[in-house]
C-alpha cells in the first residue's frame, strides 16, 4: 500500500486598497507590491478575506539631509502598518539613512 502525500492549498493574497492580487505556495509567509493606491509605496498583501486594515503614516519629523523614503505623493513615510481584526499588528519602518563625508 502506498503512502498519501497532504499537499495543503494555496495561499491567496489581496490589497484592501487596490485591485492587486497574488497566489502563493502554502508556505510563503507575505507578500508585498506597489500599491498605486498608497502612492506607489511598497505594502503588503494580505490573506484573502481575513479583514485585515493597511495603513501608512507619514513621517512627522524633520526631514534634513538624510535619505527618507517618499510616496508618489512626495511625502514622507515613516511606516506601513497592518492592523488585524484579532488586534495584533505588523509594522514595517522605513529609518531614515544618515550621510557621512570623509577625506584623507
């Protein structure tokens, strides 16, 4: 007699904001695009139909000469965050980059 292999399902993905869409491997644990609706910052998708809320919070402090990440919008994102209906949230922070000049 043979042995059976369980292969579960695939993981279907959704933009709560645009009409972008992905199909996965099971085990692929995200899935990020550029949203034309967040202006073109880079998000995550998230499982189809589980409720979850993306949101991107523009960055509120000074901006002088370091590298910040900007929207199509030309505002400053501090951070993406995914806010689940069970409570628990991810967050993904864009750190501003500091520049440094050296001679010899």
């Amino acid at each position: 007699m043979g042995g059976v292999i369980l292969v579960p399902p695939p993981k279907q993905w959704e933009c709560p904001h645009c009409f972008a869409g992905a199909v996965t491997p099971w085990n692929v644990q995200n899935r990020f695009h550029n949203c034309p609706a967040l202006a073109g910052i880079t998000a995550p998708m998230i499982p189809a139909g589980s409720g979850a809320r993306v949101r991107t919070v523009e960055r509120e402090d000074y901006v002088g000469t370091e590298d910040v990440q900007y929207d199509g919008n030309n505002r400053p994102i501090m951070s993406v965050i995914t806010e689940r209906p069970d409570g628990s949230n991810d967050t993904i922070v864009f750190a501003p980059t500091a520049h440094m000049r050296g001679e010899a």
